[in-house]
C-alpha cells in the first residue's frame, strides 16, 4: 500500500491520463489517419468524445466489468479508442494479430472468453464468424469498415458507427454508470491483456496493469526526453506489446500525435509524410530498408554509384562519432558535411527519417554492420532489450552510449542478475501480474521475489555495463568439442546481406555447423533482371548455379569473420543448402512477430538436415504449404547442397581429434 501511495499523484489508468491530456493538451493533435489519400486529425479533446461514445455503446450493448474484448485489424485511431473504451468500463482489450489464421485467432478467442469483438474489416469479421462454428463466448462482433458486409445477418453484427450513435442517444442514462466505472479504477487494476507469440508452444495471455503500463511509459519517456511534440507512425501489429506502449503507453502518458497509415501498401510513403520524431521498426523493417536503397544504387550510373560509396565509406568512418558528439577532425566533418547535402540527407528524407530524434529496434538482434549503415547517416537508431512480460522495457541504450553489440544498460526502475549458467532474470514495475488462466507458467516464469526468467543468455561488460545478449538461453548449447554454439548471433551475421532474408543454423551436439537459407526474393530477382537471367519460380531462382555461388561466397565471408571470435570460431558454417520455399508463419514455420520456430523446422524438413551431415550433394523433397486462401499443397523440389569452406581453429580440431 506504500507503494500505491506513493504514486497517488499521477493517474491511475489509462483513461485517467486521456481525462489529463484533454485538460492539457485538449487541441493538439493525438490521432492522424490517412483514408482514401487524405490526412484526417482528431485532437486529444475529439478522440476522447468518441472514445466515451464507444465506452457507452459497450455499455448499452450490456458488456460487463471484466469482460474481455478481442481487437482484430490494422493500426487504426478507432481501434485504439475501442481499447481504451474498454478500460473506461472496467473490461479488458485483447488485441489480435490482424494476419492471424482462423485457427489462431480461434484459440485466442475462446481461451480470453471474449463476449465481443472488434473488427477492422470483412475479412476479419468472416475468421469471426468461421470462429464461432468452434468457439460459443462471441456473442457480438462489431466492425469498422462496413464494405462487403451489407447483405451479411446483423442480428449480433453491429457497425461501430451504430454502437457510438446508441452511445450518444443514451448518454444521459448510461452516464452514471459509465463514471462509477471509471471511478473504480485502480492502479494495479488489469489494463490489457497481450499474447505472447508462441514460439515453443500455445500463446500465452500475459496479464498487464495500469500500475505495469504507466510505469513503463513514465520511466521510459524520461529517459529517452519525449515531448509532447513527437511524432510516431503506427504501423507494428497492434497484438504487439511493442505497438501498445508506444501508441498507447508513451503516447498517454506523453501527450504525443499517434500516425496511422492508410495501408500496409502505402506505409512508405505515409512515413515520409508525417517524419516521424520517434520511430521504432524490428530489425527486419531495417533490412528490407537497406536491401532496396542497395538495389536502387546498382541500378543507378556509375558516378551516382562512386560518389555514393566514396562517401558512405566515409560516414562508416566518423558518422557515429559525430552522432555520438566525440572528436572529429575538422576535416572530416566538412567532408561529412557536404556528404550530407549530397547523399545522406536525401536519402534519410526518401528513407522518412529526416526528422527521427530517437529510433530504436527490438524484437530479434540487428546485424551489426546494418546497424552502423543507419547510425553513419545521423539516425539516432538505438537497441533496447524487452519482453512482453516485462511491458517492453529491460535495457535500453544511453544516448552516447550506443553499440551494435550490446542492448545497453537496465531501463529505469529495473533490477537485472545473471544466473550460473548465463540466464538473465529481471524485475521491474512493469513485471507483467500473471498468465491468464496458466498459474503453472506464471510460477515457472516468475518466482515470489518478483524475479523474471527471460530464457535468453547473456552477460554484463565489466567497463561499460552494458548488457550482451549471446542467444535464447535454450538455444545455447555446445558443439560436441565442447565450444559455444550459438545460432542467433551466426543468423544475424548472415542476413546482413541484401540476398540472404532468412537463416536457420544448425549444430548443437554435432561436430559442424550447417545452415538453411532464404533468400530475398526482391533483391535476388533485381540481381536476376539485371544480369537478364530469366526464372519462373522462387524455387527456380533459389537453385540457379549464379545464386549458389553468390550465397557461398556470403557464408565463406561470415565464416572468415567467426574465425577471429575465440569464443564463437566454432559456429562457422560446413554446409549449406537455399530452402525451396519461403519460411511463412501460415505454415507455422515462424511466428507471427517473425520469430523462427526452430523445434517445428527441425520436424518438418528433418531430411534435409540429415542430407546436410550424411555428405549428400543433392537432397529430393516434397513440403506441404498453406495458400493464401487456406487451400493445401505440396512444394516438390531437388536442392543442392554446398560446402564452404572454413578456417580450422587448431585448438578445436585437437579437442575434436581426442
């Protein structure tokens, strides 16, 4: 109680600090959205009309104090405001992955017991209905976007318009009961509810409170110096608790404009439109960045080619220098000068990232040469470390303090050890309150102390104190001498090239390494019409000799570079073959967040790892795919398997010998 006490001066929910920012900031801008070409604004003062006109709708719809409501479709400023409506009348919003399959939506659904849904559109009001054959707890589903839906029944089908317009006609008698709701709310009161993404098994719905939200946003908002004058754009999967503590959280607790683009299609050009100030993307949204600026310059003439490298060459050599305010010759900052109004400016303007002040990524490790790429240009691109059980935030990077190889130092309030065998545990004010309905999970995951297992291995740098991440601590192993095996940290080092979009390694318990790669269909098959190489098919491009040698020659540079870490020598690849196909989460292959369920690949193309150790040159195989409209079928494919060559460590080979 001495805790609660302590922050009874700040809000104590979300609506809380909707009800602060309209006192404070009630005609500044809060939401913008790009429908049919075109920016529309609501401030801080019209959001909160239509997000109690929903709250009532809710109300006369009969939803009830800890009913949980399922939020299904793209970043829009309605789909926010049906959350925080939810928080205003004690129910809690579940965000859903909008690519979800009917299947994983399914269990989502009935494990919250969701009595209602919100949906962006048809097609996720149609995975609703497919739902319901399964799952009985929705007994409403209302929607946005109402084209395609007119002749569906509307007997428990509501347009969201409807339910605000029902809102409104009973403002005077629900009122009461909405503010008596409100009312109650408390700070360690249950604020939403987020699913992990199922990487080793059944997502989990991971309980945060208001107490976990509010803390987070504060803490980090003070660190990273965000004004009410930022700018975001909100594009991340809102499942994502990523995407809720920045769109939400920080925008709340901060007071600043939350962007949404119009579509996943005109994303780009949204972005270079409103520049954000604050940005956050995963590392692969870096990659493909990179990937096409690379193939736009090998299409460009040769004196735009020269003058690019002359000076990008020369921004890899000061740029994070001169980001990070250390000394650089006087020299060298006119030539980085004039580099800026020649290449780098430019290009952070066509990249939208000409008025980014603070940038961060997360969700997967970031190639360290990707990084430096967008640090060399003046970004202020930061890492930071987090889970959704932690409500984001366990590390992130000082200003001035930022590497490629480390997440930085543990965020404000939070408390961080390292066990024996190389666990990270944490605990913090945004320590999540439990897994739904799973206490097992909950006590395995967190003990009474409050400490958190993260299941990733690392270790603190004695100087800096910064934190290192090695891999996934169950991903960790050892190769049979005895070295380190560690697959993230080679993946990664792999997809720093434009052709390589995906890697899977293998070696644990073995006496090599051998790696599964994708390649980028977009930067290979630009590679492939400039050089007038005719392909019909992924498959096609992926076995073309070209191709092979191209991607061996990667793998061969990555081994030279593990060669010099003592620590990782091991892990150099011996064998590789390019997947046929795609690695795609529709056939559950990787996660919905992107994350490569390793168990479920080492099932399913258990014949290609045995032909990669048995010395083949050629595997046969046959792979079942999902299409996009949910019919079956088989992808059959004969892959060819390469060596590479590697840089014997003398040390190993002994150990082996022996």
């Amino acid at each position: 109680m001495a805790e609660k006490t302590a922050v009874r001066g700040r809000p104590q929910s979300v609506p809380e600090l909707l009800a602060r920012n309209v006192a404070q900031f009630g005609s500044k801008p809060a939401y913008r959205e790009k429908e049919f070409g075109i920016w529309q604004s609501w401030t801080w003062r019209e959001a909160a009309v239509e997000i109690e006109s929903i709250a009532l709708g809710f109300l006369a719809l009969g939803a009830a104090e800890g009913d949980h409501i399922a939020i299904i479709g793209r970043n829009r400023p309605a789909l926010y405001w049906s959350m925080v409506a939810a928080m205003k009348i004690g129910a809690v919003p579940v965000p859903l992955y909008q690519d979800a399959s009917a299947e994983e939506m399914a269990y989502v659904v009935d494990h919250s017991g969701a009595r209602f849904t919100i949906c962006g559109d048809q097609e996720q009001v149609d995975k609703v209905i497919e739902v319901q054959e399964t799952v009985k707890c929705v007994e409403h589903i209302i929607y946005q976007d109402p084209r395609g839906l007119r002749k569906y029944d509307h007997t428990t089908l509501h347009a969201l318009s409807d339910i605000q317009g029902e809102g409104r006609a009973a403002r005077e008698r629900l009122m009461p009961e909405l503010e008596r709701r409100e009312g109650k709310l408390e700070y360690d009161d249950t604020c939403v509810m987020l699913y992990t993404s199922g990487t080793t098994g059944k997502p989990k719905g991971v309980v945060l409170s208001n107490r976990n939200v509010i803390e987070t946003a504060k803490n980090s908002s003070e660190f990273d110096h965000l004004r009410p004058s930022e700018d975001i754009l909100a594009y991340l999967p809102m499942a994502w608790v990523g995407d809720f503590i920045f769109s939400i959280g920080q925008a709340y607790w901060t007071g600043f404009c939350t962007n949404c683009p119009e579509s996943a299609d005109t994303m780009m050009t949204d972005l270079r439109e409103i520049g954000p100030t604050y940005y956050f993307a995963p590392p692969r949204v870096f990659e493909t960045q990179l990937t096409n600026v690379m193939i736009r310059m090998e299409d460009a003439g040769k004196f735009k080619k020269r003058l690019f490298d002359k000076y990008m060459a020369h921004a890899k050599k000061v740029g994070p220098a001169i980001l990070d305010g250390k000394p650089v010759s006087m020299g060298d900052r006119i030539k980085y000068w004039i580099g800026d109004k020649l290449i780098y400016g430019p290009l952070k303007n066509t990249l939208g990232f000409s008025r980014v002040r603070v940038g961060y990524t997360a969700g997967e490790a970031i190639g360290p040469e990707i990084f430096e790429f967008y640090r060399s240009l003046g970004i202020n691109l930061k890492q930071l470390y987090g889970q959704t059980e932690a409500t984001v935030f366990i590390t992130a990077q000082p200003d001035g303090e930022v590497r490629a190889d480390t997440v930085g130092v543990p965020s404000p309030g939070v408390e961080i050890k390292i066990a024996e065998n190389g666990e990270i545990f944490y605990r913090s004010p945004g320590t999540f309150v439990e897994y739904y309905k799973n206490p097992e999970s909950t006590a395995d995951t967190k003990d009474a102390e409050g400490w958190v297992a993260t299941g990733d291995a690392g270790f603190f740098e004695e100087e800096t104190g910064h934190l290192r991440i090695i891999d996934r601590a169950k991903d960790v192993g050892q190769m049979a001498d005895g070295s380190l095996f560690a697959p993230k940290y080679v993946e990664n080092k792999l997809k720093f090239y434009p052709d390589i979009l995906e890697a899977v390694v293998f070696g644990n318990g073995r006496n090599r390494c051998t790696a599964f790669i994708n390649i980028d269909l977009t930067a290979v098959g630009n590679w492939a019409e400039r050089n007038n190489i005719a392909y019909g098919s992924y498959q096609e491009l992926a076995q073309h000799p070209r191709v092979l040698n191209t991607i061996q020659e990667h793998v061969e540079t990555v081994n030279k570079s593990l060669a010099n870490d003592e620590m990782l020598s091991g892990c150099q690849i011996h064998r590789f073959l390019i997947l046929h196909k795609e690695l795609d989460a529709d056939d559950g292959e990787m996660t919905r967040t992107r994350k490569v369920r390793r168990k479920i690949i080492e099932e399913k193309f258990h014949d290609l790892i045995t032909a990669l150790y048995d010395g083949s040159d050629e595997i046969y195989t046959e792979t079942e795919v999902t299409y996009e409209d949910g019919r079956k079928g088989k992808i059959k494919a004969t892959l060819q398997i390469r060596d590479a060559a590697v840089i014997e460590d003398t040390a190993h080979t002994r150990v082996a010998a022996e």
